[in-house]
C-alpha cells in the first residue's frame, strides 16, 4: 500500500491563478487582478517547493505542469526560477516533461521562446475554436488567425504541443464540428484534449442559461453524436482516444495528466491546488485555500500554503483508483484494485457490463469499450461497492 503511488509515478502541479479576462463558461479557480507581485509570488512559490520537497526527498519527478488560470502570464523568469529550483530539489527522470498552459494570443505567443529556453518542455494552448464569431461567444481574446500564428511559433520551440478544442458550443451542428475537427487535424497537431461544452453553475454561461438566455446548445443526442464523430475522425487520422477527452498519436500522450489517471502521487502548489501526497505509508489528500491572497498569507505567515491535510481510508483510494483508471484506453490492473480496496471488484456487474460491450478483459487488465467510455458514468457506477 505504501509503495502504490509508483505505479503512476510522481508528478508536481503548480497553479497561476490570474487570466486577463474571464471566459464565460470557465468554472476553474482563475482571477483578473490589476497588478500583480510578480517576485512574491516566485517566493511563495520557491518556499512551498522547499517544504514538500523536504518531506519528499528522494523521489524521482516525472512530471511538472504550471496550469491556471492563465500560466502564459507569468514573467519567463519566474517560471524559469521555479523550474531551476525543481531541479535542485528533485531527482528528476531522464525525460522531466515540463507543461505550460498558454493562451494563443499575440502577448503569450511573444513569450515562447524565454519560455522554452527557461526548461518548459511541452505547451499546452487553449485555442477553444477555430472561428472568430465562436470565439467570440465563448470570450477569447485571441482571433483564429492569432491562433494558427501562435501555434506556429509554438511548433518553432517546443518539441511537443498541445491544442484544446470545445464542441458541442451554441449553433453547432454534427457537419460544423466535423469541419473544424478535420481542420484542426490538418495542422499537424499530436495532442488534443477536445471536450464537451458543459454549463456549471457559478458561470457567465450558467446565469444566462438559468435565465433562459442561452439559445440555440446542441440537444442530447446531437452532442452525443458529436462524440461519436469525433473518435471516427481522430481514429482515422492516427489520434485515438487514450483518454475520453484526449486524443494523442502514440508516445505524445501527456505524461503529467497519466499521472492523474494512473493514480499515482503528485504535489499541488498554489491557490486551489489539489494533491494526493503518500507520506509514512499513507495516502493524504491535500488542498489548498482557492482565494490568491489567503494563499499567500499562508505561506508566509505560517510557512505552508495547504489546508489540514486528509487521509484517505482504503476504499475511498479504490474509488479514485476507478475513477480515474477506467477513463484510459488501457484501462486497470484489478488485482491493484484489490489491494487498495481490500476486496475484488463484483464478479456479476463485471460479467453483465461484458455481455453488454461496455468492458473489456484481456492481458490481466479491465477496460471500458468505446461504447462504455460514451456512458463511463454508468460503468463505474455499476462496479462501484
């Protein structure tokens, strides 16, 4: 139980929670500020490095992802400060890969190159649309042009880059998304994380759907089918899904979210991070306060910038251990399950989602099908004890 972590390896998340302006369907911890301490952060970020490197010596980092927010608005120097102060504070594996999210405006694009010569190894774009009058609605301050010219520059210097894509969005039809997917493909993209437009409470979008204002979203049955052609197109074009919302050309999967999804250790540093951290042979999920000013004055004031940490009992680690596990292609070990869990997992629900085609089982491992990744809910649902 102590050791479980290894198999999904070790990975740090760090959070920059500021954008330039707030997208209308975004539910993550992003803020606007007028001004920002570019230096206090870096030292609230280089002392929280310090102190869970401190109780995780020896470890081998896999993985870094600097996520937000809006991480391609932070000076190039901090983000190479932290990157150097990673290295020194971990054994790092022979290929660290090292993500930035970034927007595709002409700003964050100008960036790039400090960026890649300060260590970032891998770029992760919010592109979101690939047509001016949807960007628009979904509050993108780039235009598509910007962002065709941005991904080029990216291409020029970093070896591996990613691309978002939204569909399901207002007015779409099933030809619309194929188009723009097929469009996107011709790009020469080896990583897409293509997800599902989904109204969350607390948004722009969720008021204005609350109020009836928000017209013209894909039915059910549309989006699903927007689903099922967007694994037909990538399929053809040599990026499957490994994951249900991303696709990637073999070896370009990213290492940092199959850290997640593997269920293995990783760090969070900043505002609203989350962590799951194994220490003295048990599992602590860790969390930090989402307010950017509470989290600071956390971490100078009382030289920590996470909540009381958690652990978690053996049940609830198997849980996420499904959770996350049966969202990959490659599915899970169930003899792992069983070790976290204490128990197998039902003989009969696992016969009957078989029977049905939604799971899979070969080479000692439990996948779900194509047909059971579209209701993946369903499927854990009916495996959970």
């Amino acid at each position: 139980m102590s050791d479980d972590w290894r198999h999904g390896g070790f990975g740090l998340y760090l959070h920059w929670p500021f954008c330039a302006a707030k997208c209308p369907y975004c539910d993550f911890n992003s803020h606007v500020a007028a001004a920002i301490d570019h230096d206090r952060w870096l030292r609230a970020y280089l002392a929280e490095i310090d102190r869970i490197g401190a109780e995780t010596q020896g470890r081998v980092l896999n993985t870094v992802f600097f996520g937000g927010g809006t991480p391609s608005l932070m000076a190039p120097e901090t983000v190479a400060a932290v990157i150097d102060r990673i290295r020194a504070t971990w054994p790092t594996a022979n290929d660290l890969e090292i993500t930035l999210e970034a927007n595709p405006t002409s700003i964050d694009a100008g960036k790039f190159r400090a960026f890649a010569q300060g260590g970032v190894t891998r770029l992760s774009m919010g592109m979101q649309a690939m047509d001016d009058d949807s960007l628009r609605r979904l509050g993108r301050m780039h235009s598509a042009a910007e962002g065709r010219a941005a991904f080029d520059i990216a291409r020029a210097h970093f070896p591996r880059v990613s691309f978002d894509l939204i569909y399901a969005r207002q007015g779409q039809g099933l030809d619309d998304w194929a188009r723009e997917l097929r469009g996107a493909l011709s790009m020469a993209v080896d990583h897409f994380s293509l997800y599902q437009l989904t109204i969350e409470d607390g948004t722009a979008f969720g008021r204005l759907f609350a109020a009836g204002k928000l017209r013209d979203l894909p039915e059910d049955d549309l989006a699903a089918d927007m689903y099922l052609k967007t694994q037909e197109i990538c399929d053809a074009a040599g990026l499957p899904a490994y994951e249900v919302s991303n696709h990637a050309r073999p070896g370009a999967e990213c290492r940092h979210n199959l850290v997640y999804w593997r269920y293995g250790d990783y760090a969070g540093i900043g505002p609203g991070a989350h962590g799951r951290l194994t220490l003295g042979g048990v599992r602590h999920a860790t969390e930090a306060p989402k307010a950017p000013a509470d989290w600071l004055d956390r971490v100078e004031r009382l030289g920590n910038g996470e909540m009381p940490r958690e652990p978690l009992e053996r049940q609830e680690q198997a849980t996420e251990f499904l959770l996350f596990g049966l969202r990959l292609a490659e599915g899970i070990d169930p003899t792992r399950y069983e070790r976290l869990s204490g128990q197998a997992l039902p003989a009969l629900a696992l016969a009957d989602l078989e029977a049905m085609g939604m799971i899979a089982r070969d080479a000692g491992r439990i996948r779900a099908t194509a047909q059971g990744r579209a209701v993946l809910n369903a499927v854990i649902r009916a495996l959970m004890p």
